[in-house]
C-alpha cells in the first residue's frame, strides 16, 4: 500500500512564536482525533524547522519539512540554504518546483533535477511539484507540461531513487485562488502522471508512488478528493495555517 501523505505548506507565514503556538495545537490535535496512518507534514519557513522538529519528535507519523533548498551543497551562495543545513534541522521532506518558486524565481526542470539529487544525496524526503497554468490548461498544453516536468525533473533517477519521491499535482490556476480543479480533473491527471511513472520504470514502481493533489484543498472538498483511487493526499496551502481546517482535512484521509 502506497503511503498517504498530508503536507501543510505556510509559505511566508508565521512568525516563530505563533507558528509554534500552530504546531503545537494541530498536532496535538491531531494525536488526539485521528486514527488513520496518514503521514503528517508541517512545512514551515526555515526558522521554524529546528524547533518544530523537535516538539514533532514525541509525535508518530507527524513530520517536518522545508519550502525549498539550494542546489549547491555549500558556498559562497548568500541567503540560500543547503540540503545537509534542512537534514540537520531534524527535518524529514522538502517542497522542489512549487509553482511560485518557478514562477517568480525562475526555476526550471533541469535546475530542479539537481535539488532533487542534493536532497537524496542528504537523505531527505523531495515533494516534487508539478502543474499547469491556467492558459495552458485552456490551450490544451496541460498534459505536455506537466509530462515535460515529470520527465526533466525526475526521469533521471533510477528505481531505487523515484521511490523516494513524492509528487505534488498543483494546478496553478487552483492555486489561493479558491477554484479547486474537480475530482474527475484532479484524478485523470493523477492517473497520467502515474502513468508516466509506469512506461519508464515499472507498473509496479508507478503504484508505489504517492501523489498528492494542492490547489485550494479544504476540509469541505477533501473526503472527495482523497476518495479518487490515484490521489493519495494533499499539500495544503492556506488551510495549513490554521489548526482546526488542517486537522480537520488530515482526518479525511481514511486508509
């Protein structure tokens, strides 16, 4: 059985003190109202890791990750942060091609692809994100960019290595915009990116593959979505950032 995977992403969100006050709610929460083997991730800025990892610790199947990390293991590159920095935090999982880091810092596929291989490298745990704009879902481009994102970022690691990826289908048009894309669109691009997984490793790899759905995910439309068979949770904006939503959307996940 595949994992399930719910990942809360703050973005620019929460200074130390409130954002610790929010994990120690929800998790606690958590803990106390769900009964599933969901895995659980915080995904707070980077001042937040060690702490947050620390008060995770006590916590079964509650993780932490970090929004981003640097292609380069170390250097004379000012405001980045490596990969072995994230790991020695105690943080388990990393976001690589969230929407927002490729739109408005410029982060293409192959560039991705090297993150990708510093987090492994370091023994962290890649959310790899991937999704269409809402023009090229109009123009019918979608499945072309997201299958070119799949295969630049990814389809360079062998099989030992794709099983330690997670995906993430954000549309970006979904994106804090409130429109969330329907079950039946969610679930067929689900299907096609495991589908690309499967012609280029194995049908079976491809059905151990976690793929979450983002874009505007709430605890009004989860049930639904985590019912479709190809998507195997959520990475969650917005409703992370509030103890009762994101807790109420972990107990969607039934397995």
């Amino acid at each position: 059985m595949r994992k399930k995977i719910i990942a809360g992403n703050w973005k620019m969100n929460k200074n130390l003190e409130d954002g610790l006050a929010l994990v120690s709610e929800a998790s606690n929460m958590i803990k106390d109202e769900y009964n599933g083997n969901a895995i659980v991730v915080f995904i707070p800025p980077y001042i937040h890791l060690n702490a947050v990892s620390k008060m995770l610790a006590a916590y079964p199947n509650q993780f932490t990750g970090a929004q981003n990390c640097s292609n380069h293991e170390s250097g004379a590159y000012t405001g980045e942060i490596s990969a072995s920095m994230i790991g020695s935090c105690g943080a388990n999982y990393v976001i690589i091609g969230h929407s927002e880091r490729r739109q408005y810092f410029n982060e293409h596929n192959q560039w991705l692809a090297q993150k990708i291989d510093t987090c492994l490298k370091n023994k962290l745990l890649p959310i790899y994100c991937c999704g269409e704009t809402l023009e090229e879902r109009e123009t019918e481009k979608h499945f072309h960019v997201i299958a070119s994102q799949i295969k630049e970022g990814l389809f360079h690691l062998n099989a030992s290595e794709i099983l330690n990826i997670t995906v993430a289908y954000e549309p970006v048009w979904a994106i804090g915009t409130g429109k969330t894309a329907s079950t039946d669109q969610a679930q067929e691009i689900h299907a096609f990116i495991r589908g690309l997984i499967a012609s280029n490793y194995s049908p079976e790899i491809a059905d151990q593959i976690t793929i979450q759905y983002g874009g505007s995910v709430k605890p009004e439309n989860a049930a639904e979505l985590f019912a479709a068979p190809d998507i195997d949770g959520a990475l969650i904006g917005g409703a992370a950032l509030q103890s009762r939503s994101f807790t109420d959307i972990v107990k969607a996940m039934t397995l």
